[in-house]
C-alpha cells in the first residue's frame, strides 16, 4: 500500500487474501480479469501523502532537529533532504520507521473497513 510506480497496481481477492501485482498498460490486461473476478484493487499511497506524514512526523521531532526536518521540507527534493537526514542518523530514523508503519497500518485498516 505503500507509495508505488504509477501503472503498477495490486489486487486482492476477498476472501481468501490473495494479492496479485500488475504492472501492465494493456486496458484488456489482468487488470480487467481481477475486477471481473471480484477482486478489489489495493490503492497505491499518493507521494503527497507520505510528504504530509513526513510533515507531521517533523512537527513532532525533538527542538534539537525540527528546524533541520522542516527546512528539508521545504524545498526541492523534499522527500530525498528527508530521507537523507534519516540515513545519517539511526535513531531518527527508526521513529520514522515507526511512524510511518502505524501511518500506513492505520490506512490499511480504513482500507479493509470500506470494503467490508
């Protein structure tokens, strides 16, 4: 559920919890065998999205470093200034890691309660 390439796209067949990657561009592809077979797409994560996550996860950082996060958001190549602060510093990163997990759990959950 994670951010993915566009034209790429995952289904699920309900209820078994089989997951099936696609990654073609014909429209009379697998895509359209999975619909007609009943099984649900799983939605990709949008980039601004997981930027937003990263947003909120910096307004919650320690005095010590939110200045640096918010300024790397900021600007061009936001997401690689992040993740680039996140490479050089383990402990940092594994509260990203931590975030963003329970970001995308909490996603996957709305996810499975809309489509019953």
């Amino acid at each position: 559920m994670e951010v993915g390439a566009e034209m790429t796209y995952a289904y699920m067949t309900l209820p078994s919890g089989e997951i099936q990657r696609v990654h073609e561009f014909d429209a009379d592809s697998a895509h359209r065998k999975l619909a007609d077979q009943g099984a649900e797409i799983i939605p990709n994560l949008p980039s601004q999205d997981l930027y937003l996550w990263m947003v909120e996860f910096a307004a919650g950082t320690p005095e010590s470093v939110r200045p640096k996060l918010q300024e790397a958001l900021s600007g061009v190549a936001a997401v690689w200034k992040f993740r680039n602060i996140m490479y050089h510093n383990d402990a940092l990163s594994l509260e990203w890691d931590e975030f963003k997990r329970r970001k995308l759990l909490e996603t996957a959950q709305d996810w499975f309660r809309q489509i019953g």
